[in-house]
C-alpha cells in the first residue's frame, strides 16, 4: 500500500468524523427547547418539551402549545392557519399534551382546532389536518375551491401508526391504536384498534367480555418489575430486552408454522 494511499485513506477517516461530529453539534444547537430563544415563538412551550432539528415547516407559534416532556422528532411539520403572519383570534388551534412522541417527518396541520391528548405517540410520517378542500362546484378546480375545517380530537393514549392520515372531524377515544397507514375520519371509542381505508373498528375492548374478537393468549415477555429494572441498567438493559424479543419473535414464528402445519 503506498504512501499516498495511506494518508488519503486516513485523511477521508477524519474527514468523516469530523461532518458527522459537526452536524451531531448542529442538531443539538439546532433545537427548540424551554432553554432556546425559539420557546419565545409559541404560546407555550413544556418543560422538557423538545423540537428536533432540522425541523419541518413550524409557523403560527403563537396559537400552537406543546405540553411538558413532548418529544417532537426531525422535519415534523406543525403549522396553524394557512401562512405565518396571520392573525388567527383568541385561541389556541394546536394543542399537544405533555409526554407525547411525535415521530420524524409527522405533519400537524391546523386551521380551527387540534388537540391531541397526554401521552400520544406516532410512528413517522404521519399526518393530521382539521382542514380540506370542498367539492361544490363540478368545474372548478378541486384545489382551488373554498376549504372546511372540521375540529380534531386525539385522546389520551393513543397510538398513531407509521403513515396513517387523520381527517378533519375525527375524534379518537382514549388508548386507541391506529394501524400504519390507515385513512381515519368520524369517531373511535376507547379501548379500541382501528385500520384500513376508511379505517374500521378492528377490535375493541368490552369492559366484560374483554377483547372482541378475543386475542391470542400469550405470557407478558417481561413483567413490570424486570421492565423498570431493564430501563435503569442503560444499554445493557436495553441488550437483554432485544434478546428477549428476538426469542420471542423465534417462538411466534415456530407457533404460527405449527398451527399452518395442522391446519
């Protein structure tokens, strides 16, 4: 190996480590958090509450309120009325509770009223609007005809499924599970899991009967007790989980070709 090639070699190394320690300084600076100039913008922003950077389209702060310790991931949209400047009344059109987890390159979208409750997560991409075009006139142009707002509601709990698209008017209950990729409008009670285009009630949780239809018997993979422990031992906690669940998905695997086999 010659010379040239040595230090070429080392120096593409260090150049490397150098972009990607230079832009892991730039998405920590880069944030929004109760600590940075950019809290100032909205009409509330948490403690602990954080907005990863680069973000996406953020404008019309001032009517948008992000609870305490709500993570919001990279290149989320979260926008009120329809471009920053506007002067859009006395209340708040996004609500975000506390302790929520927004997924990277989610879109909230809001003209008249979104809330989502504490404690609500969402795979990436996702997307929810209160807003969308109206179809009155045959001859006009869909897009350029007057839009509806119809208010949103997101309850305590919920998960929120990688790419699925909230519509104006839906009310979610509390603790529902939105498949990725579903189409959601009208409303959900709790306790219930909801997919496909339009989405439908999957299955849902009767307070005798319990699950409707019934779920398949299976032992927790680790109790509440070895999970709290788990999450106080760091990475190695975090090891013994994901070995857990490849052996577990091993077995489910073996089970679900043994009842094919039988079938």
């Amino acid at each position: 190996m010659s010379l040239k090639h040595v230090l070429a070699t080392r120096a593409r190394r260090c150049l490397h480590t150098a972009v990607h320690r230079g832009w892991e300084w730039v998405q920590r600076q880069g944030e929004i958090t109760p600590s940075t100039p950019g809290r100032h913008r909205f009409a509330y922003l948490g403690e602990g509450a954080c907005i990863g950077f680069p973000s996406g389209a953020i404008y019309g702060e001032p009517w948008i309120s992000i609870g305490d310790h709500t993570l919001i991931g990279t290149h989320v949209t979260i926008s009120a009325g329809f471009v920053p400047g506007l002067d859009l009344g006395p209340d708040l059109v996004v609500r975000i509770g506390s302790s929520c987890s927004l997924g990277r390159g989610t879109h909230i979208v809001g003209h008249q009223s979104i809330e989502i409750g504490n404690d609500v997560f969402t795979g990436p991409n996702v997307y929810i609007t209160d807003q969308n075009h109206s179809y009155g006139d045959l001859d006009m142009p869909i897009g350029r005809q007057w839009p509806e707002n119809n208010p949103v509601v997101i309850g305590d709990g919920c998960w929120i499924g990688t790419g699925a698209i909230i519509l104006p008017g839906t009310r979610l209950g509390r603790n529902v599970a939105v498949a990725g990729g579903a189409v959601v409008r009208g409303e959900f009670p709790d306790h219930c899991v909801i997919g496909g285009v339009p989405a439908k009630v999957i299955r849902r949780h009767d307070p005798d009967e319990g699950w409707l239809p019934p779920m398949r018997s299976r032992s927790p993979l680790v109790s509440l007790d070895e999970l709290a422990k788990l999450s106080t031992e760091g990475l190695a906690g975090l090891q013994i989980l994901q070995d857990k669940l490849r052996e577990q998905d091993r077995l489910r695997a073996q089970e679900d070709l043994t009842e094919e086999a039988a079938g």
